[in-house]
C-alpha cells in the first residue's frame, strides 16, 4: 500500500489529535457530530503538537474514528469501564482522558488494521500533548490492557 493511500505519520498522528479533540467539544457542549466534523474540516491546521496542532491531519481518518467512536459507544464504554477502579468508571475521568481512551478503545476494537501498539504509542503521546506524566502513564496501562485483552495475537513472542 503506498504512503499516499495509508496517510503519512504525521497525518495519522493529527487526525487522531484531531479526533480527540472533537470527542472532547461533543462531550463539553453536547454538539452534534455532523457539525462537529464540519468543524475539524474547515479549521486550518498548525505545526505545533505540543500547542494541540500537528500539521495536515489525515480527515478521513479523524472522521471514521469520531463516526465509530459514537455509533459503538455503548460498546466501547463497558470494555473501558471493566478496565479501571470500580471507584473511577469512565464518566467519572477528565474529559480529555476520557476522549482519549474512546477514539483509542475504537481503534483496538473496531479497526483491526492499525497495529495495537501503533494506536497506543499514539493516543499516549496525545496524552503527552495535554498532560503531564500521570495521565500518559494511566492512558498507557489502560490501553495496553485493552489491547492485550482485545488482540492477544498481537502481543504473543
């Protein structure tokens, strides 16, 4: 598959940004994804990750997994819930953390074509983007126990 049809890295990387970013505005102000999307499509994108831009983002991707993170919610939210203290579930964590962990638990679960540890590696350096080392070092082990839980076949060696 050429580089022109997988997406660059750096796009790959903004799209999932990208994607956050717009789980996180739809769960603040309880907007609609449609007008969300037209949103993140028009905005003109940055250089900076660390200043929440990173470049030209790979649209289609943010889009699939924004649409999957809200047509599969009620799944995704249950897989993540049984991963964490019975005294934090889900709806209970910052709202960024939160966003984080859905668009990621939707790649683990649902797009078998992004290696595991790719998705972890980049929703943990999302994390990176927003927080310091606590929520990365939480957003990892999650994720990890996820995709461990998810695609075994992937971490046999």
């Amino acid at each position: 598959m050429s580089e022109k049809r997988r997406g660059k890295p750096v796009e790959r990387a903004a799209a999932r940004l990208g994607a956050v970013q717009a789980l996180y505005q739809m769960d603040l102000s309880g907007s609609d994804v449609g007008e969300t999307l037209a949103q993140f499509s028009s905005r003109a994108a940055g250089e900076n990750f660390d200043d929440g831009d990173c470049g030209e983002a790979d649209y289609k991707h943010l889009r699939e997994v924004v649409d999957g993170v809200v047509r599969e919610q009620k799944t995704i939210d249950p897989q993540v819930d049984q991963l964490l203290d019975k005294t934090w579930p889900l709806h209970r964590l910052d709202s960024t953390v939160r966003a984080i962990l859905r668009a990621a638990a939707y790649e683990l679960m649902f797009m078998a074509r992004v290696p595991a540890r790719v998705a972890i590696s980049e929703y943990v350096d999302v994390a990176d983007a927003f927080f310091g080392e606590d929520e990365p070092r939480f957003v990892n082990g999650v994720l990890d126990r996820l995709a461990r839980l998810r695609r075994p076949e992937e971490f046999k060696a």
